[in-house]
C-alpha cells in the first residue's frame, strides 16, 4: 500500500482478493502495510490489484507458469520422438540440421545425407515461411511437407517444420515429427491452443522479444491444454544493436531455463546470430552452457538459397561443426554442464 | 563489396542481380567497389545478397514498403466508416472509446453512453482476449460482439473488436465496423493475410517491438491482398525500463508515420503508458503530435475491470480528457501538426 | 524466501537484516514466508540480500531516491536563474535555444539575437563537445565560453553549456549560469560529485538507456552533496529501432516525473528525436504533456553546422515554432497539464 | 538522394563533399542518384551530410575505427603484462579474479592465495567503486590500493583496478599493472583521454547499452592518444528483459570482435549475468566462443560481501571451474575458437 493509505484502502484491497477467493495475511508496518495474498493467482494479472485505491505496487511471489516450473516438477522432462530420439535430462544433445525453407526435393534430399552422414538426428525445412514483406517467397507449403516426407523415409531423419496458419493442424502433423511454432507466433495464443491439443512434440521458439516469463507461459499454454511434450528454443533476441548481427544470443537463458523449468532447451545458432561465420562458435558455447540440443540451418549452396542464406552453413562447415560438437560432448561428462 | 573483393566476386554478384531480373550500376571505387541493384527489389530480402562471396554490406535505398509508402501516393489516404466517420487527412482526431474487454451487456451499455455524450465516435471492446497466461479470462466471444452489436444500436456509435483466429473472420465482420489486429498478432501473417481479403477497414496496432519498417510492412501485406483501409495504431513500445510504466509511449512515429504513409495514424495511450494518470497528459500530446485519433480504455469503474484495470480511465476522467481535447482541436488549425 | 527454505535460513537472513541495524517483520505463510526490512534501506543494493541462501527475491518498497522524491518534498521545486528565469511549478514553460556546437562568435550572436527575439530565456552552446569519434570537432574549449559570455552580455540572455570534466568546473562555473551534464556522463559519478558542491544550477541530461530510477539517483546524488538546483532533462532513449530517428521521444516520462518527483523536468526534442522535421510537433507535445522546459538546437544553416545539423532548426522554423508554443501556453489554463 | 531530388541539390551536396576535401563518386540512376564520398570520412559523423537538402540516407561503407580494425592491422595484438602474462592471439585464455571491492587487506590476501593456487594470473579488485545510488559503499580509495599492492607481493599475481577520476591517474597507475574503464565511463571522453596518454593496458568495458562500434570507437581513442595496449571485455548488455538476470551476456560478440579487430577481447561472467550458478555455464560458453580470458569475482562469503554478493563464486565454485576451464582449453586445439 501507499505509505499514506487510509485504513478503509487497506480493508477494501483485503475484501477484494478475499472476493476472488483467495486469502490474505496482512503485515502493518510503521511506515506502510504489505498485503500477502494467497491462493490460485495465476488466473489473474499483477496489473488487476494495481488500480485499487491506495495501492502502490504489486508483486507475483509465485512464478505463474505453474505446469511449466521446476518448482512443480523436479526432474527433467524427456520429450521422445517416436520412441527413438530423445531431447532432456542427460541425453546428448540432439541436432536438428535443414534448409530455412524447402526449396525442391533434389536439394532437400542432398541435405538430409549430409545431415544424416555428419550424424544430425532430425531435418528441419520450412513448408510454411514468415515473412515480413508480403512479396517474398513463402515455402511450397503442402509440396513442401511432401519433399520433407520423402527425405524422412529415405534417411531415416525425424522431421520438424512451421506451423503457421490453426486450419493447416492435421496437414502438418500428417507429414513431421514435431511442429515447430516461429518466434513471431510465439504469443499466437490461437495457434498455442491448437498445437496444445495434439500429442505431437513442439518446438517453441521464443518471440524476438519475450521475456522468459512470457516464453515460458507461452509452454505453459501448450500444456494446459494437454500437450506436455513442449521443447524450448532460445534464437536470439532483439536489442539495440543489430549492425553486425541479426539478433542478440542469449546464451545465458540455457542454464537459466534448465534451473527455472523441467522442460528441454536447445539453441538455433543460425537466427540467433544471422552470420554463418559465428554460427559455429556460438553453437559449441551453447552445448557447453548446457544445451539440450540445436538447430542449424544448412545448405549445398547458402548464396543461392531462397532464404537466410547469411546464415546458413554449408556442408563443409556443417561437417567440422559436427566434429567439434563431438570432441565437446565427450569431455562434457567432466565439465559439468547444468551448473 | 569488401575492399579486397576479387573482379570475379564482383562479377559474380553482377550477374547474380542479373539473374533475378533486375539492372546493375556498378561504381568501382579506389578502395571499394559499390553495386546498385535497380529492379522490383520489394521482392528480395537484403540478406539474400550478404551471402554472397566477397560482399561487406547490402543497403536498400527504397523503401519496401511500396503501397503504404507517401513516395508512391502522396495524398492522404482517408479511411471511413459506414460513410460516416472518417479517419485521416485534416479530418479532426476520431476518439474511439470503450472497456478493455466486454463483460457484461449493462456494463457496456453505460460505457457507450458516457462515449457517445462525450463526443467519442466509435466503441471499442474486447471479445477474444489475448493473454498472456492460459488461465486468465479471455474475453465472452460471440456474445461479447452480440452486446457491442446492441450498443452500436441503441448509440449510433460505430464498433471495432479484435480479431485472433483467421477461423473467425465472418463471425466478427458480422457485428463490427473495423477489425482490430493487435499488437501481439502484427507480424501473424495468416491473419494478416484473412483481414486482407477482406473490406473492412482494419486498425493495425504497431506490435510490441516491432520497427516503424516492419509495421508499415504488416499494412502493406493486408494492402497487397486488396484492401487498403489500413489505420495504424502506435500502442507503446517494450524498452528497457517498465518500472513505472507498462511501455514506452512513441509519440514521435505519429508525425514521422504522417511523413512516410498516406495512411491515418491514431494512438492509444492506455496501452502505450498503462497508468490511468498518464493516459491524458499523453493523449494530448499525441493530439498535438498529428495522430488523427485516440483509442482510449474507459469503464465506469476501473478496479472491477477484468484486465487493463490500471490504465483505465474512469466516467469523470474521460469526461474532462474529452473536453480538453477540445479546446486543443480548436487551437490546431493555428498549431500546424503535420509539420 | 524460497518455498522449500529451511527456519535456519530465514533466522539467517533475520539476522543479517538486524545486524545492518534495520528492523523486520516476518510473514510465514503456508507456502513461502516474507520478509520486511525497515530502516535507512537506501544506503544498499537489493542485490546484496539476494545472495543469502534461501532468498527467491528482493523487492524495495520505498524509492531510493528520497531527496529527490515527491514523497519528501511535497510542492514543486523552483529552480531560478539569476533570480530572473524559473524552472518549475506553474511558471510558464522556458525555453532554451542554441546552436549544439559554438562555431564562432558571428554565428553565436546571430543565435543568440534571435532566440532573445522568438522569447527564449536561455542561450545553450557546447564548448566541451562529446564525440563518439576521436577525430571529430571537439569544441572551442574556453574560446566557447568567451563566445558565450559575450552572446550573454549583449542580450540578456542567462547561459548553460556542458561540463565533461570535473578539472573544469571553476572554468566552466565562470561563464556560465547553469551547467549541462550530459547524457553520457549522466553516470560519471566523479562529475555528479563535483557539480553537486557548486551551488549553480544543474541541467541533469537523462542517459541513453538510463532508467527513470537511475536518472533521479544521479539527481539524488547531486543533492546529497548539498545542491538542491537539479533541472531535469529527457532527451530521448536508445531502444530498438533508429532506423528513421536518432533515439526515441519518452514524453511519458515528464508526467511520470512531475508525479515522482518535485524538481523540474524539461524536454530536448532536438536529441529525442534526432531530425528537425520532428522537432516542431515533438515540442508541442512535449509542452501539453507538462514539460516546464525545452531545449532546442538552433542554427542560421544548420546543414553547415559542425555537429547535429539533421536535428537543428533554422530560424523561420524555431520562429514558427516559438508562436505555436505560445498559443499552447495560452490554453493550458484550461487544459490541465499536470494530469 | 530523394527520388525526386534536383540538379541543383545533387550538386550542392557534391560540392560539399568537395569542400571538406574528400572526392566523389556519382551514380545518376533512372530513380535515385547515390553520390560516394572518398577520403577521410572518420572525421565527420553521417548526420552531418544527412541535412544537405534533397539527400535521403547517408552510409558509411567504411568502419569508423580504423586503428582498433583488423582491415588495417591483419594479425592479433597481444596484450602483455609485465612481459609475462599475455592476452591475445593463441595464447592460452588468461584469469582474472578477485572480490568486487576490496574490503580487507586478510580478506582480498585469502582471495589471492586462492586465485593463484587455482591458476588464475591477476587479481582484480576496485578500489573506486562507481554505485548507483550516493549513500552506498565507494570503495577504501587509496588504501584499497595498497591493499592490491600488498597481495601483488605476496602471490606475484599482476594487479587490475577501475579508474573513475582523471584525477587518480597517477595514483591507481603506481599500484596497478592494468588499468579498468568500466561501462558507465566507457563513454567518458576525458578519462579515455587520460588512460590514452599512458602506456599502460586497458582494460575497456563495453558499456551497458553500447553498440560494436561505439565500443571500438572507444578503443580508438585509447589509440589515438597513443597506447594500443586495449584489451576489450564484454560484461553484458541491457535489454528488456532483467527479471532473473542482471544483464544479457552478449557473447556473440566475442567471435565477432575477433574478425573485426585486432585487440584481445575476454569476457566477465560475473556482470553479464549477475548470478553465480550462471556464472560456470557461461565462463566455459565464452571460452569456447573465443574469449581471450575471463574477469571473475570470487569472495570467501559472497553473502557478506559489500558489493556484487550474488554474481560471486565462492572458492569451492571457483576452484571446480577452473578445472573445468582446463579441460575446455586442453581440447580447444581441436575445437578451432576462431571460426
């Protein structure tokens, strides 16, 4: 409370979360009083109680994102692909490796050897694409998901791509593995409901500008609709400088997101940095920081690709990425990645 | 290109822009050699070109975005409303006025009155509500839009609700004046795709971080699919201090829009400062600045709103803000504010 | 605490309070207990209590800036110029005017002799120039001030001009009748110091990216050496976007600021937002949200200006601008500013 | 220039250029006509040509540092201490550590001993404190000095500590062997001045909201002044997001630093995080990311430490990341950092 609130703003405040069916325990101090409110807040907003009369500052105790927090749910969550890939807990990490978007199938298939070869365990490729300008190419979308398909029978690769549009659902899980929902979908709470009623695995990418609290609510929204195979996904972050550099990696969210939630988190070098030539370092720090796993953009020839070319490596640099990433993970058994 | 780019990395970028249909001027410089790309450029992103072998930096010179640009439609762009209201050009500010969601049909009856008396023109309220956490209301749906149907009627006053899900686009066409796409779905494509198609007039709030270029680039994709009855709606941006306020209030893209665009620019200061006592000083301001409307959270009383509580104005605060505006208006044909 | 704490560690962190030489009150609720800390609590940082095991989270309750504060200071604080110009209150706003850069004293007198005309109080003229760049003009030095002083004495007009260097305080305190801090030194705590021992007035220039807290701490350190006379100044902040301005405009903060504080706060459209054709409606709106100052960059030909041409107004311009200004003024009787 | 700019404009501003004594280059396109300045374009900012009338966009092309760039100077700088310890290059990454402030002479002794036993090479430790708020602790000052220099003694660690004052120059060069600038003064032009006159090394800390190129644009002025021996640390940025951490590591601009400059760069875990069970991840992310060494605080108690408690390593963490620090550098021959 202010510190000159009446003793009627401190009764009404207390009347009005005892209204919403919660309880409170009040502290009267000499120079203001401390409401404590307790009971399921996560059904309302911190800005709800700031509007009442003589009220000065709100502040969640509990973190909102209930079925999402390590706080509920000890041990890490495994989220399996069919039975066979496994991202979370001590697993090694898993790499995800693809074009930015499926261009025609020789090419995808050249890819997904590579991928497959370099040891990748899934293919990424984009069916459905964002983009900010509405004249720019935008995937194949279903030819699109028929290539990835193909490629997955030959290869052997579990497949993820974008879902972008609530009515392309059953489309989009006929053909992948695992759906993938974009960075600028990350509060399209429709398409979070939608992909929450499924049972397939999703990667979460975090929006340009989430919080990590808004990101993980966003999970927490997938699994309050029943879906609790929800993988995290840190792709940069949008700063004040992007002059030689596409986003801001937040590198520290790894380990952070490992302590604040039971959930897997990978890395996607290629966004978070939009330079090939850091794509490599920056996904050898993030394996060491504790990544569950990433996803890296590749292709035969990243100028000719129709998108994110900056970014992407091609197979040459993929290939010794892999290496390295090896060397990494066999000593990461000593270096102790979760702490 | 870089300063030791080779003649063949040249050559190659040359024909590389060739390619993709579009003229080169090339100006070979003592220490670097600078390319200019002269075609239907809004097609390419400007990475697809720093991937290139031997290129430093790619700049583009005009504008992507073509149809909402001022370059390519000098004149004011005036959007109406049922051949009534009218948004833009000298035209005064439009006031759109109403409860962040629509809770009850008495409730909102008596906001549309107070709006209507006070001057306002339009009604604003939620049916489907954004939010953040999957547990907190989200707004009645069809029946919200039924009692904002039942308050146009018995005010007069036109209505605009939010739209979410492209799957609803009929349903809230029916009962609404102007579609609103909000800030958290300004980069959802699908959406801004549907609302394309469509002929209603659409209030596009600027996302939360989103670039004057990339919102103007919302309004060019929903102009591309047909319909340019575009009003856009600066909302408050995320920087990085939100102590005090719940966004940063950016005024000064109301005259930089009203350069750029032929399109109306409105603002809403509930949003933008999410303080009710700075809602008016700072819808003033805007006023001043040249934005062409305000959209303004109004409820009768502001601590029993189910969201948005704190940035809500009250029935005798909104009352004097809508005076005050009047005597400003009656000064701007002296005050010059588009300039 | 955490929700798992043990009693231990909460008699711990008890303890460790007292021992500070504050007093607590402890609220052990089901789930988590609260700890409230009372007494001089602003001579620490939150952060030093957030290391004590067992700890989830540090709030401040009250605001660390207590001299500059409203809540110790209820009435506005007048800050005046040679008993002559006043900041603050309701006295009407006063403007500032100047070239960025004092380039010779021709140019200077040219200034000065038209902003005495358009009505401005203040003539404004860097002689200590801070420049990104090493090998940037830089300022005339003391030259600068001489110029200054001579503009000063022909007609009347009170100075201000930039202190970079604590070495120069007397120098600078000679020639002038109030100092600029600026914003890259706004947390020069060596400066702040320094000028908190004179008794001029301080124009106290906000940070790039200083929060509304760490802007009145800087305040709040000039006061606690004794100097009460701190004019406040927003100059606009670095955030995403700088695509089309040079920073962005955070009008909210000057209402915000008359609300937590009692110093006077003024506006810099010229900085905010980096390109004259701005300056004008950015000034309007800045006066109407309740700025009781402007600062404005003037130049006979500003694109022959040493420094900050793009943002600098000619003279019809400022003239324009000056007779808008005084027509807002007028109606602001009416039209309540401060809320 | 603007689409429809006239002879006329176009060749005042070729004049222009003239005048300042660069050439130029012209492009008359059938849109837009680009007009490139040649010759020594460091000396003005871009805005300065962005006010010429009928100019749309000013680039720069080349970068702006040109001493601190790896166009001019090809191969790594190496930074040594006492001709002993050496930054840079394919030297092994070098440690410093050491508490926050110096508190006690026993105290900063325990953290030396430690330190070196764990393989560390220099002890950091502040002397000055920069605080935010007036009424905090500031630092012991001299003795705190002293106090560095007796541990200098006793372990033969070389010494780093901040410099805030040009005043101390003199002082704080006597007892140390690497000065600090830390990020608030990072744009403090008169002690980037000072610290430029010496020959001592420095180390420079990006500032908490600067660009690249504002940092390296820093690093010039050390160099301009005359001293080369910069060494860069990144120490976290600010952006909108600081709920569970103080800043945002920014540790792509490790590899990044590495292909545009010459200088060493290292990384300080410690602020870039400001908690200490992040501090591990991310020191052995940022050595795999190329960090040429690392800043980090450790303290016996970091719970009773003065200042920075809850981003400090205690000496059992300390000690095990070390180790582990060994590990990663045995295997980074392997793991190739720079690409």
């Amino acid at each position: 409370m202010e510190p000159g609130a009446s003793e009627a703003q401190t009764n009404s405040v207390i009347n009005y979360i005892h209204d919403l069916g919660m309880k409170t325990v009040v502290n009267r101090g000499v120079i203001q009083t401390v409401i404590a409110a307790i009971g399921e807040s996560s059904k309302y907003s911190t800005e709800q109680f700031e509007t009442l009369d003589g009220v000065r500052k709100v502040e969640r105790i509990q973190v909102p994102f209930k079925l999402a927090s390590r706080d509920s749910h000890h041990n890490d969550t495994i989220v399996s692909i069919n039975n066979d890939i496994k991202f979370g807990g001590n697993n090694p990490p898993v790499v995800i490796a693809g074009p930015c978007s499926v261009e025609n199938e020789e090419n995808l298939l050249a890819i997904a050897r590579i991928a497959k070869e370099s040891g990748a365990k899934m293919l990424r490729g984009g069916a459905f694409k964002p983009r900010t300008g509405p004249r720019m190419f935008e995937g194949l979308g279903k030819l699109g998901l028929e290539y990835l398909d193909a490629a997955r029978k030959e290869t052997g690769l579990a497949v993820v791509s974008e879902i972008m549009d609530p009515r392309d659902i059953d489309l989009v899980c006929e053909f992948t593995d695992m759906l993938q929902v974009g960075a600028r979908n990350m509060q399209n709470f429709t398409l979070l409901n939608e992909v929450g009623k499924t049972n397939k695995p999703v990667l979460l990418k975090r929006g340009l500008s989430a919080t990590v609290e808004e990101w993980l609510l966003a999970a927490e929204r997938i699994m309050d609709k029943g879906n609790n195979n929800v993988i995290l996904c840190e792709r940069g972050i949008r700063t004040f400088d992007n002059k030689y550099t596409r986003n801001t990696a937040d590198i520290a969210v790894i380990p952070l997101i490992r302590r604040l939630s039971h959930l897997p988190v990978i890395f996607d070098p290629s966004h978070a940095t939009g330079k090939w030539n850091l794509v490599s370092p920056i996904s050898k720090a993030a394996i060491v920081a504790g990544a569950q796993g990433l996803i890296i953009e590749v292709h035969p020839n990243p100028e000719k690709a129709l998108s994110d070319g900056p970014q992407t490596l091609n197979f040459k640099n993929f290939k010794q990425l892999m290496k390295e990433i090896q060397i990494l993970v066999s000593v990461l058994g000593t270096v102790n990645v979760s702490n």
